[in-house]
C-alpha cells in the first residue's frame, strides 16, 4: 500500500511522462500540409485571424493535434476555390 506522498509522486511521474513522450497523435496531417502551402509564413496567425479564434488554437490544428474545426476547414477551402470574374 502506497503512502500519500508516494501515490501523489506516481502522478506527477505519469503526468510527466505524458508530457515528454507527447500523447497527441495526428489527426489530419493533409490539413497543415495545406494551410502551410497557402500560407507559408506565420501559418498559425493567418489561420487564426480568418476564423476568428486563437493561434495557438490554430497551431494545434495545423499541426495535427487537434481536429479542424469547421470554420477551419471553410476558410482553407475558399482560399483554395479560384475567384469568378
């Protein structure tokens, strides 16, 4: 039987862990992939100021750590559509 001290150290170990080894998996990779082709420089700002939310938001999302959201996905898809005259 562990001790307080002793269980609260196993959880700052396995929250540890989860941080160093990085638990995210990648959900869509096609996505930054695109937005870094559209926006090759400050991908994550130029995301983040046509949808509306937060770079860092937006980082996670380009990166693959979280899912698009779906106002993401529309303004990769009219920047993407050509323009009618």
């Amino acid at each position: 039987m562990r001790s307080v001290f002793e269980g609260e150290l196993a959880q700052a170990r396995k929250i540890e862990r989860a941080i160093v080894q990085g638990d995210a998996h990648l959900c869509r990779p096609a996505f930054g992939i695109v937005c870094k082709a559209l926006w090759p420089t400050k991908t994550a700002e130029q995301l983040a100021s046509l949808v509306g939310c937060g770079v860092r938001t937006a980082a996670y999302e380009i990166s693959g750590e979280r899912e698009p959201s779906g106002l993401s996905l529309l303004a990769v898809m009219i920047a993407i559509t050509p323009k009618r005259k």
